[in-house]
C-alpha cells in the first residue's frame, strides 16, 4: 500500500490563523484549493492543510516527524513560535505548539 497523507485541521478564521502556520511550515503554502484552504507539502505525497471551520476548530492533533527536530524548534522560535510542552517517552521527543484555536500541532523526532 502507497504510504501518502492529507491531514486537515480546522481553523475558525483561515485569514487570521494563515500567518501562524506560514511561519510554523517555514514557507507560503504550496497551493491555495480556494478561499478559506491551504495546503502545506510537508514530504513527498504527503500534505497538512488547514481550512476554515469553526464548528470543528481547535480539536486537531498532527504531528511530524522530521530529522533535525532542534534546528526546527529554534527557526520557529526566531519567528515567535513557541512549543507549548516538549517531552521525551519510548526514544521519541515530541515538541507541541498551539495554533490560536488550540489545535496541538507537533513535531517528532526518534524511532516510531
């Protein structure tokens, strides 16, 4: 089975919440499928986007792993992005951030 992901995660208004995940993705979104959406290519056949919808916003929960998870965490710091928790369990570091509606969006690093 192909290994491929579109994780959404609902935001209560996408013209306010775009600029936190611009700087959490470190770049503009890879495409804009309308008004209220964008998508963020994260890996190869793999995307996370955000799109409004404030009756499901705030209950999202993505995490990504990635293989230079302390220069990550210190680019998002320098553009005032800042975890919420950061915890080691079973080999794995998980750092949380919150977008403004409380969807907890984490980057990984370890064995899975």
């Amino acid at each position: 089975m192909p290994l491929e992901l579109f994780a959404g995660v609902p935001v209560t208004d996408y013209a306010s919440t775009l600029p936190w995940y611009e700087r959490f993705f470190g770049a503009r979104p890879s495409f804009l499928p309308n008004d209220t959406e964008a998508v963020w290519q994260v890996a190869e056949d793999r995307y996370v986007y955000i799109v409004e919808d404030g009756e499901r916003a705030g209950n999202a929960l993505v995490m990504t792993f990635v293989d230079d998870l302390d220069t990550r965490v210190a680019e998002l710091a320098r553009h005032n992005v800042e975890p919420m928790r950061r915890e080691t369990y079973d080999g794995v570091t998980k750092v949380t951030y919150r977008d403004a509606d409380g969807n907890e969006i984490s980057l990984g690093r370890g064995a899975l």
